[in-house]
C-alpha cells in the first residue's frame, strides 16, 4: 500500500473527526481479509484481491483512517441509530401473533421516531453547517463503497430462515407452502445471479455480491414501501374526481349492462401511467442517485461534506454508507437490475399472500408462478432505465437528458401493462352485480327498484342457486321464493317518504390490487348485497369482464414480453459496447494529478 496521505488538521473538519488505528502486523493480514474471517471466501472478492489493489492505494483512500462524529453529535446520534436499527430489526423478526403483533407494533412506533429524530438532525446538520472540506475514505468506508460481504451473508441466512419457516408453520402441504415462498424472489435469483458473474466477466474491477444485495434491499424497502403509499393516495384521488370511470375501476354509469367507452378506457389508461408509471419507476429510479463513478466523486460528495460522517461502529448507519461505487456501466446496469429484483421480490410477498388460499384450494402452484414474470418485468424496466443512466454517467460530457430517456419509455410502459391487466381482469362467475334503489317498508322487508342508472350492488343467487356458465344467470331452484321488486313509488306514498330520501347502501369499491379488479369488488368486507332480481334476469350480470370489448389477455403478455426483449437486448449487445467503449477511453493512472485535486498531499 502506498504512503497514506497526512490527516488534515481537526481546525474545520466539522462533519467528521478522523483518527489513525493503530494495526499490529497480524491485525493488519487479518483485516486484508475483510468480512470473510467470519463469511468465508465463497461469496466474492475481499479488499486484498488485486482487482481493488487501485483502490488501496489510491490517494483518495486511507486504510489506516476512520472516523467519528462531531463532537456535538457523539452523544445523540449513536443511540438514535442504535435504537432505530434494533427496533426494525426486532420488529421485522417478530412471531406472527397478536401478542406479537401488538409488542413489534409498539417497538416498530419507537423505532420510527428514534429513525424520525435521527434523520432530522443530519438533514438540520447538512443545511445548517458549511461543507467541510474532502477528507480520504476510510477502511469502513471503502467497504461499504464497494459492497459489504455481510449484506449477502445476511441475506442468504433470512432466504433460508424464511423458507424453514414458512415450511415449518404450514397448515397443510408444508411442500407447496415452501414454493409459494420460493415463488416470491425466483425470478430474482434467476436473473441476478447470472448476471452477476457475467459483470465479473467484462468489468476491470471484482463485484461483490454486497453491491448488489445494497440495491436489492434498497428496492425492497424504500422503493416498495413508499410507492404503495403514493399509489393508494392517488388511485382514491382519481376515485374521489370521477366515481364511475378511474383507473381503478374504469366501469362507465352503467356497468355491467354496458362496457365503458373508449375515452373512458383511455382516461384509465392515462391515469395508471401518472400512477404506478410515474411513482414506482421514479422511486426504483431514485436508488440508483446512489451510485458514483470514481473514487474522488466519492470523496468529494455532498454524503462525506456535508453530513455527519462515522465509521467506528460499522453496525451503525452513516450518509457515506448511502454511496455506491460503479466504476463500470456494467456496474450501473447490475445496480439497475437489483433495484429492480427487491422491488418485485417485495411486490410478490404481497401478491403472493392474497394468491396463497386459491393455490392450497386446489394444489395448483400455476397462479402463484405468474408473479415469476412480473418480477422478471420489473428487473428489466429498472435493467433499462440503468442502461440508460450508463450512458449518461459514462460518455464524454456526460449529457444530463440522456439519463430520462430510459425512465420516460419505462414510465410509460409500466403504466400501459397495469392499464391493460385492468382492462382485461374478469370478475369469478359467482361475483353477480345489479343496479338497484331500495328502501325497507314498514315490515322491514327490503323493496327495491331496479335501473341501468342505479346505484351498483353486489346481489346474490337465492337460497342455495349457483351460477349457470352458459347464461351467466342464477339456476333458480324451485324451492326458493321469488323476490320482492314492487315499485318504489308506490312504497314511498305509504311510507310517506320521498323516493330521493331513500336509504341507500351503494358496494364500496375497495383499492386493493391493480392487476385483480375483480377482487376488490368481490372482497369488499360489509358491502350491502341483495338477492338477484330473478323475475327480471335481464337486470343482473354474474362474472362479468371489466372491459367487454378488450382483446384479451394476450395483450398485457405481449406488452410485458416486449419489455423483457428490449432489456435482453441492451444488456446482451448494448453493455458490451459501453463497456469496451469505456475501457478503451481509459488513460493511464495519473497519480499526480489526483493528489492535486484532492489536496490532501503538499
């Protein structure tokens, strides 16, 4: 290793007090091997493999150095992010119980406001206190730069863990319930672990697997969790501006009697391009903001000037842990790719959960299995926005626009699939809608007055009728009386009210999934339902399709294999050319010049 540069006097250094560790001959061997004195070699290079020998001795690097926080802050920041790693850790390993349940509750509230508190303070330091001047990454620092071996161990441990319990606690097949966990990151696996070693083929420089497992769990966590909170909010605003025609159920006044017209399907449309279009690409888009090209970007980045910088205790979060190294396009692409993975992995759990009853129904893992594609999908629409953001990065004058090009084709397409998944959803032959006004008469018996411009209700086949295929009508059995459907007006006189202040209990239509309208309807928990109207059979619809005229299911697949072939090819053709292109510009190291810039050296 080269001569570590002098540390800087202490006079200025507000966002971080460096300190030299002092390494016996063996401490220092033991630490060249990294995390892998307790993880093993197994899983990828450590930092005395010769492909990061450019990185210990570069000048921007100090292996010798870390860090500690502002005096100001040593006494308050440590415990927040003790408390607030601890509390989600504890929270998300929780048993399932309602004893459970209320304590990670309880934990999780006090772990969000020591995360709240911790949070606060570095974005108060970061706007408050000048910018400190560049100071070299430390050891901890440099690992975290490059990707954390632990983030793999870890992962691999809560993979298995998971699967052991899932198989463990099943209620029935513990087999089919251990694939339903593995139907939840297959697509994830398949895909991620050989472009992994692919990336180590073409790149100059190792990927560790932590790099990636950074951006899968970014992914998963922030992207997932945030999105889900935009698109709930803007799919009830879209409700709240047009009830009857909304991208969550774009049903037109008189559905089921009449499919909903083309304008009406295209302001769906538009509306699921501004909803998970925009949200779910933007915030999967966001992650990759993580990512620097070089070592002096690294140490000149707003994340090691301008925040709280520490990086004595390595179990503690820090804003310098927030930066990424991709010193490759490749590099930004597998990063792109592994966003892309959490988020589907994450998606699925949900999903999955909601599907799990149906498959222990009928032993049949086939719907489950599905979301294998859709993950695949969005590892291939953040795959792309990533090669784009590669060119942008990597090409001389680094043109800013090119970097939007990849997200708006993604924004666009993403919205378009949901859209179509909508559009072609299906309701369960057993799911029968009606429109109806009704009151109750003096008996308590319910009257009702059937219309194409009534409210919709959800009715239901009498007594023990089911569901004709062919007719899409109720069977009627002989045994069960017919329904009252006597006029409203003529209740209304004797009830002496009048027919507008009737009492009417209108099916709540529930935002839940955006590919299965057809549960939102029927599982809508305490929605009024009525008996069919089976003297008029003309004024109900058993399993009818949200949009009658659609061609079918085929589109969503054609839609969402397009985008899986765009992304095969940009990463099978296009990286390598970026690649070569990006290494045939390389000029030889010139040490002198960095240390200039960097001013750490006289």
């Amino acid at each position: 290793m080269a001569d570590a540069p002098p540390l800087p006097s202490h006079d200025g250094l507000i966002n971080g007090v460096p300190y030299r560790i002092e390494r016996t001959q063996e401490q220092a061997e033991e630490n060249q091997q990294g995390s892998f004195v307790l993880f093993g070699r197994a899983l990828g290079p450590t930092l005395a493999h010769p492909g990061f020998e450019s990185f210990a001795n570069s000048p921007y690097v100090d292996l010798e150095r870390e860090y500690q926080y502002p005096p100001d802050y040593r006494c308050i920041l440590p415990p927040l992010a003790l408390v607030t790693v601890a509390g989600f850790g504890i929270c998300f390993m929780m048993p399932v119980s309602l004893v459970g349940a209320l304590v990670a509750s309880q934990i999780g509230l006090l772990a969000c406001c020591t995360g709240c508190a911790f949070a606060c303070l570095n974005v108060g330091h970061f706007f408050r206190e000048p910018r400190s001047p560049p100071q070299p990454l430390s050891r901890t620092e440099l690992r975290h730069l490059i990707g954390r071996t632990a983030c793999t161990f870890w992962t691999i441990i809560f993979f298995f863990a998971g699967l052991i319990l899932h198989m463990a606690t099943a209620d029935g097949d513990s087999i089919l319930e251990g694939e339903l966990f593995l139907m939840e990151s297959l697509g994830a696996v398949v895909v991620l672990v050989p472009a992994w070693f692919l990336a180590n083929r073409i790149t100059k420089h190792p990927v560790k697997a932590g790099f990636m497992m950074s951006f899968f769990w970014s992914g998963a966590i922030f992207s997932t969790e945030l999105a889900g909170v935009f698109n709930t909010a803007l799919l009830l605003f879209w409700q709240s501006l047009d009830p009857t025609c909304n991208a969550a159920i774009p049903q037109g006044p008189s559905w089921p009697f009449d499919a909903p017209s083309a304008s009406c399907v295209g302001k769906a449309a538009l509306e699921w391009i501004l909803t998970p279009g925009i949200v779910e690409e933007s915030l999967k888009f966001v992650v990759l903001t993580r990512l620097v090209t070089s070592l002096e970007e690294a140490v000149n980045s707003q994340a090691l000037t301008r925040c709280p910088r520490m990086s004595m205790w390595p179990g503690l979060p820090c804003c310098g842990w927030f930066l990424k190294l991709a010193s490759s396009p490749a590099l930004v692409v597998l990063a792109g790719m592994s966003a892309g993975a959490g988020f589907g992995s994450m998606e699925n759990v949900q999903y999955i959960a909601k599907l799990s009853g149906l498959v222990k129904a009928t032993g049949d893992i086939g719907p489950a299995s599905v979301r294998v594609f859709t993950a695949m999908l969005h590892i291939a629409m953040t795959g792309t926005c990533a090669f784009f953001l590669a060119i942008s990065m990597f090409s001389p004058g680094k043109p800013k626009f090119v970097k939007y090009i990849g997200w708006a084709l993604m924004v666009l397409g993403h919205g378009t699939y949901d859209a179509f998944c909508t559009f072609q959803s299906q309701l369960d032959l057993d799911s029968c809608f009606t429109r109806a006004t009704c009151i109750l008469d003096i008996t308590g018996v319910e009257i009702c007055e059937f219309s194409k411009s009534a409210p919709l209700m959800r009715c239901l086949c009498p007594g023990t009728a089911v569901v004709n295929e062919d007719t899409r009508k109720c069977a009627v059995n002989a045994t069960v009386a017919p329904e009252r459907d006597d006029s409203l007006e003529e209740y209304a006189i004797i009830l002496n009210v009048s027919v507008p202040d009737v009492h009417e209990e209108v099916m709540p239509l529930a935002l839940q999934t955006p590919q299965k309208a057809a549960a939102w309807l029927k599982s809508s928990v305490g929605a009024h339902a009525i008996q069919c109207p089976m003297k008029h059979p003309e004024n109900y619809v058993c399993g009818p399709a949200m949009v009658s005229w659609w061609p079918g299911a085929w589109t969503s697949w054609l839609l969402g294999s397009g985008m899986i072939l765009l992304f095969a090819l940009l990463a099978c053709c296009g990286v390598p050319v970026l690649e070569k292109r990006f290494q045939d510009s390389q000029p030889e190291p010139a040490a002198s010049q960095a240390e200039i810039s960097m001013g750490v050296r006289p």
